[in-house]
C-alpha cells in the first residue's frame, strides 16, 4: 500500500508488474493472459499466480521483502 512495484520476471524476462497502489490491490496481467489478484487483508501478502500455479509469496513490513521462486529459480526483482 506503499506505492512499491515489483517486477516479475521469468529467465530474466519480465512478464508482469504488481503494482501495490494506495487501496492495496493489485491485478496483474501476464504475457501468456494468466492473471493474479493481489489484496491486503491484516498483514500485507501478495499471491502471485503464473499459468495457474502459485509461485510468489510477497510480505511488506515497511520495506519490500520477496521470497519469490519458480521452479527453484528466483523470478521476482524488488
């Protein structure tokens, strides 16, 4: 709710950008048409799905923390 951008990129291609805005939700749309809603509820935590499977759990406490993986490889740049 910080007005921060994350970039989510996949082999180094960025193919989605969750913008967490004043009201706190985001949608995001992907290149391949694969879309994630991401809203606050408590605790800031963002849900990000890519081709259905979930593979981002993004938490904010003042500064961004992203703990985002792909098949083992980071796909997330904060």
């Amino acid at each position: 709710s910080d007005g921060s951008v994350i970039v989510v990129s996949f082999s180094g291609v960025p193919v989605a950008v969750v913008s967490f805005t004043s009201i706190g939700v985001a949608v995001v749309p992907f290149s391949d048409g694969s879309v994630a809603v991401v809203s606050f509820s408590g605790v800031p935590v963002a849900v990000v799905s890519f081709t259905g499977v979930a593979v981002a759990v993004v938490s904010f406490a003042g500064i961004v923390v992203g703990v985002v993986s792909f098949i083992g490889v980071p796909v997330v740049t904060v």
